[in-house]
C-alpha cells in the first residue's frame, strides 16, 4: 500500500482578499517559501512533495507517522501567516491513496472554512503502508528538437500538453504524474508494469510526436524509489540499454 498526504492550505482565498490590490507579488513568494518549506521537511523523512497548485500539494508519505505529520503541521502554523491541514490516506495505488486522503480531510470541514486550521485527518482502516514505486520520465532530445528552435513560450506550451495528456493516461492507470521542470515528469505509479508504460509512450509519441523514456524504482519510501528511478533513467540516457522503460528492482526487493 502506497501512503498520500494531501497539504492544503486553510481559509487561503479568502486570507488573500485582505492583502490588498498590490499582493500578488506576494502570494507568489509565499507560495514558493512554504511549498520549499514542506518538501524539506517531507524529504528529511524519507517523503517527496508536488506542489499541484501550490494552495494544494500531494506528497508521498511512506515511513511519516502521524506524530512526525503533527511536528510539520506546528512548524508551519509557528512560522507563516497562514495554516494547513492534512489529510493521509492508503490506498493499492497512488490515485486510490490520494482520493482517500481528500475525502478524509474533505470531512473535516471546505478548503475556505474559518474554523478548520491545522486539522490532520487519516483514514484508520486498519490498513499497512508497502513499497513505493516510482518513475522519473523525460524527452528524447527536448532541448534541440523545442528549446533550441521555438520560442520559449511555445516550448511551455508544448511541454503543458503534453504533461495533460500524459497525466490523463496514468491517472487511467491509478498513476499520479506531475511536471517536474524542464522536459521531466515523476509518475508515483504502485502497481504499473513495464507494458503499462510503453503503452503510454507509445500513444504519446503518435499524439504529439515526441519520444519519451522513464526510469522505475521501488524502494520503502520515496526517496529510495525516486534514487532508482534516477539510476534507471541514467542508465537509458547513457545508451547502456536500448529500451525506453527500465526497471530497477520489485515490490519486494
């Protein structure tokens, strides 16, 4: 089982009306700090942090124990003008783990209620945590192909489409695959198989044109996973194996 925590911060839209006409500015460093914040504190567990859309973030929680989720939740209340909440939730795959995790914190109260601040939810279902299965993911020769010859909006707008079309084929999966920078994405992907995902090259390349190759790990937490992941990934971009998806290791290695 793959653990989700869903970050989402409270009463947000409405704090920001009373900020005044000038605050965007602000709100964007804000954001930034706090999303930076969280991934250091989330990674020094073991865990990894998507930013989302930044007033909501999923992060890979395996081996976090909800006493280490409070010690963050604290930290933050103590050091912004703003609170979140979090909601924990275990699922087969990780699109099952993070509806879990919604609904739980959803229970608690909306995203825009006055009274929620700092709630951590979890769903007790008697449930254990498992491996963690990740990809990291790139495009062929992105740099000479787009960035190199179209402009730089057009380069964003390339890598936009194809970040949607690929989250909807994984998401259809059970898959969470978020836009990493650059041409890189990272799919959290329990229970995916080496055919899963030439499949979903496959079809990407016939959309949009483009080749795509992903490195997959597993590990306890995410960090161990995303560490294979990036060997794997290496290993294609260094031409030392022919295929576009490699494998490191198993649920149970």
């Amino acid at each position: 089982m793959i653990k989700i925590t869903l970050v989402q911060l409270d009463n947000y839209g409405p704090w920001t009306e009373e900020l005044g006409e000038d605050r965007e500015a602000d709100i964007q460093v804000l954001q930034s700090e706090l999303y930076a914040d969280l991934q250091r504190m989330f990674s020094a567990k073991g865990g990894l942090l998507f930013f989302t859309r930044f007033d909501n973030m999923l992060a890979v929680s395996n081996g976090i124990n909800l006493k280490e989720h409070e010690v963050i939740l604290r930290s933050i209340a103590r050091r912004y003008p703003v609170t979140v909440s979090m909601g924990v939730g275990l699922g087969e795959t990780a699109y099952e783990a993070q509806r879990t995790a919604t609904r739980v914190l959803q229970s608690k109260g909306s995203a825009q209620s006055s009274e929620r601040r700092a709630v951590l939810a979890y769903s007790d279902n008697g449930a254990k945590e498992g491996y963690v299965q990740i990809a990291h993911i790139d495009v062929d020769d992105f740099t000479s192909n787009v960035t190199d010859r179209e402009d730089a909006y057009k380069a964003m707008y390339i890598i936009s489409n194809l970040s949607t079309l690929l989250m909807k084929l994984s998401m259809n999966k059970g898959a969470l695959t978020f836009f990493n920078g650059g041409d890189n994405f990272i799919s959290v992907c329990n229970g995916l198989t080496e055919y899963d995902f030439k499949e979903i090259i496959d079809r990407l390349e016939t959309s949009v044109g483009l080749k795509l190759k992903a490195g997959v790990g597993f590990g306890r937490n995410a960090n161990e996973a995303m560490s294979k992941a990036n060997k794997a990934l290496s290993k294609i971009r260094r031409g030392l194996v022919r295929e576009p998806v490699l494998f490191l290791g198993g649920p149970h290695e």
